[in-house]
C-alpha cells in the first residue's frame, strides 16, 4: 500500500482523489499537515472520513512517515515551499495543478530536478480516458493531427491549465508560442480565445471560460476525419491516481516529465502576456522573468472567500 501524505486540503481533489484510493486499494493517505485556510474542524473531518493515522505538526514530520506527498494547496506560489521537505528526503511528491504561477518558480523548479528532485503532476486531464482511447488508434487509421481544441470553464488559470494540459497529452510537448485571438462576453462572463504552435506542424486553439464551469470538450482534425469528444469528468481522478500508483509500484506508466509540465505553465504565461501585447504571438522561449504571472496567494483569498465548509462534516 502506497503511503500519501496530504498538505493543506484547500479543495475537493483530496476527497476525490481520496474516494478512489478506497475503491482501488493500491494507496491511501495516512497523515495530513494542514496550514491554509481549513480550520481545524475540517483537518478532523478529512482525518476521520479516511482513517488517517495522524494530524502532523510540520512538513518534515508528514515527509517522515509516508512515501511521496501531495500537495493540494490552491495557493501554487506556496507549492514549492511545501513540496521541499520530501524533495530533501529523496521521495517524490506530486503537485497539484498548477503546479506553479510564474516563469522564475518554473526555473527553480528546473534546477530541483537538475538536482535530482522527483516531481509530479499536475492536472487529472492531461490522462483522461478518452485521450488515452483516442491515441490508442493506429496512426494510419486515425490520420496525422492536424489541428486540436479545447474549451475549458470556471476561470483563466487555476481551471484553464487543465485544457492546455489536455493538448498537450494529445500532441505531446513541442508547443513554440501563442497568440491571443479575443474574448466573447456577457456581463461579467466572458470566454477567450488563444492560437498554439506546435513543433510538428499542428496547431492547437484553446477556450478559456470565467464565470461558470464548462465542460472539457476537445475536437481533433487529423488528415482523415473528426474526432470529438467530452472529458468524463467522474473519471479524471482515477485516470490520475492508476499512473501515479504505476509509478510507485515501478510499473509501466505515462506520466509527463516536469519539462512536459512546464511547458503547459509556460503556454498560459505566453498566453497572458501575448493578451497583454494585444495579441502580439509571444514565444515561449523568449518568455520573461518580468512579464505576466498568476498571482497565487490572491487565487488563494479569493478561492477561500467562496469555498464554505467541505470536510467539517465527513
């Protein structure tokens, strides 16, 4: 049995993810350190509704006992702090999407590896079944892909990292710059438009959405036909955690690298910055250190403000 600790229960994916651990039986969580937002009520209530051993004092406790981490915290500026304490054990740890907001902690996250850091993630669509099922079929019965999209709902960043995950699970990594196409809005919703280039000659649009959640719905034109599908949501996390468990059980897997991860963080920073130039393409390899980010302690405040009580009652 995978032993998971848990830091900080910001969101609803450590009783989703939580969920399927005990429906799969190949890894639970056994300790939770907790210093965001949930009270002490709601650390209780997730301790109780999955039989945790402990409440952990500090990162390095939680490090201590268990086989890799996961961080859930909704603030990604505070993500790498949380994630050094199993970094310095020599286990892994996995980060929750996004894995971070800005091109320097893209960096420092670079140089972790350099150093022999195992760091996984972040987004559960990047896996999803029915991309998996999509490049199962031969090339030569599918087509060449020509052109992917993606629309995805609830917000730019925190939310819209999954879409550019998702293409990139389909083209794989290669994407070289983005373009800002416009924004469509009612009221105080609007949805907005970005070009990718890829490497291989294909390309890609994404759809943002703020305001409401919106399904992930992908289209792929190939050299043949159309192929159009929704991502099952209720099976994101499994998709996730059965690669994951692979991993620690040194099975066969398809987990994305920390460069394949990066490049998703950086397509939204090039996206941000190419809205902020009118809609000038930005490349990624020119991105700087300077330009846009997502501010993740602000995500954080505002996430907070809405969330209401989650585990208090399990």
């Amino acid at each position: 049995m995978i032993r998971i600790g848990a830091v900080n229960i910001d969101t609803s994916h450590p009783l989703g993810f939580g969920e399927v651990m005990e429906r799969d039986n190949r890894a639970r969580y056994v300790a939770v350190y907790n210093d965001s937002f949930r009270d002490h009520g709601e650390v209780e209530g997730f301790i109780r509704r999955f039989g945790l051993e402990r409440r952990c004092d500090t990162l390095e406790e939680l490090a201590e006992i268990c086989d890799i981490g996961f961080i859930h915290g909704c603030n990604w500026d505070d993500h790498l702090r949380c994630a050094m304490p199993f970094i310095r054990k020599g286990k892994p740890v996995f980060i929750d999407k996004p894995l971070v907001g800005n091109l320097a902690d893209c960096g420092r996250v670079e140089e972790l590896v350099h150093r022999g850091a195992v760091i996984l993630g972040a987004s559960s669509a990047r896996y999803a079944v029915e991309i998996q099922e999509f490049l199962a079929i031969p090339e030569e019965e599918r087509g060449q892909i020509v052109q992917v999209f993606g629309t995805a709902g609830v917000d730019e960043f925190n939310y819209g990292i999954h879409i550019a995950e998702a293409l990139a699970g389909i083209l794989g990594s290669g994407f070289t710059s983005v373009g800002y196409l416009g924004r469509g809005q009612r009221g105080t919703k609007y949805s907005e438009s970005y070009y990718l280039s890829h490497k291989s000659g294909a390309s890609a649009i994404f759809n943002t959405f703020t305001g409401t959640w919106q399904p992930f719905v992908i289209t792929v034109m190939t050299t043949t036909k159309t192929y159009y599908f929704q991502l099952d949501s209720s099976k994101l996390y499994g998709a996730l955690l059965e690669q994951i468990c692979n991993y620690m059980e040194g099975k066969e897997h398809i987990l994305a690298g920390p460069k394949e991860l990066l490049e998703s963080v950086k397509v939204m920073l090039a996206a941000a910055a190419s809205r902020e130039k009118k809609g000038e393409t930005v490349a990624l390899e020119e991105l700087d250190i300077a330009g846009p980010c997502y501010d993740g302690g602000k995500f954080q405040k505002e996430y907070a403000a809405g969330a209401g009580t989650m585990y208090g009652n399990l």
